[in-house]
C-alpha cells in the first residue's frame, strides 16, 4: 500500500509521485498536444530496438544523447518534448529511460 493507492511491487510507489506531478504539471490534466509529444518522444526513442545488433529500444538515450539524435531528420520536432520532460527527469531523480 502506497499512501492510499494499492501495489503488487513496492518499488511502483515512488512512481505514484511522478504521476501526481507530470498529470497536471506537464499533460495539463489532459491529452493534448504535451501528451501527443510525449508519446511520440517515446516511440522514435523505442524504434531504434534491434535484437540483432543488441541494445537500443526505450531506454532515454533520445534525451541523453540529444545533441546528436535530433541531428536526424526523422527526429525533427523532438526537441519540445525533451525540452518539457528534463525538469521532471531532474526533479524526481529517475532516468530518461524511465521518464
């Protein structure tokens, strides 16, 4: 239990804060156009997943990494979405991979 909010894993607490903050913080309490970049930010950070060549996939390296990934064309527009999600990556201590 989680300060009223029930887990299987106590580890997914730490998560509820970041919730309670990103919602209305960075989406606004809806899914607009912050909502759209950020699901957009997340699935040209998953594409690049290759279980031939190992590594890749969702794992923040768009963010970390964005003096060189926003370099590519198909990346245009990104850097919105990394720009609004830094501060919240910072202010709860997680990983852009996590984010």
């Amino acid at each position: 239990m989680c300060g009223g909010q029930t887990v299987t894993n106590e580890a997914c607490c730490a998560w509820f804060s970041v919730l309670e903050d990103i919602l209305p913080n960075m989406f606004d309490n809806e899914c607009g156009d912050d909502a759209h970049g950020a699901l957009h930010l997340m699935f040209h950070d998953a594409i690049g997943f290759s279980p031939s060549q190992g590594g890749g996939g969702a794992d923040g390296s768009i963010i970390v990494f964005s003096d060189t990934k926003l370099t590519y064309p198909a990346n245009s527009g990104l850097d919105d979405p990394i720009n609004t999600e830094i501060p919240f990556i910072q202010a709860h201590n997680v990983t852009p991979g996590d984010l």
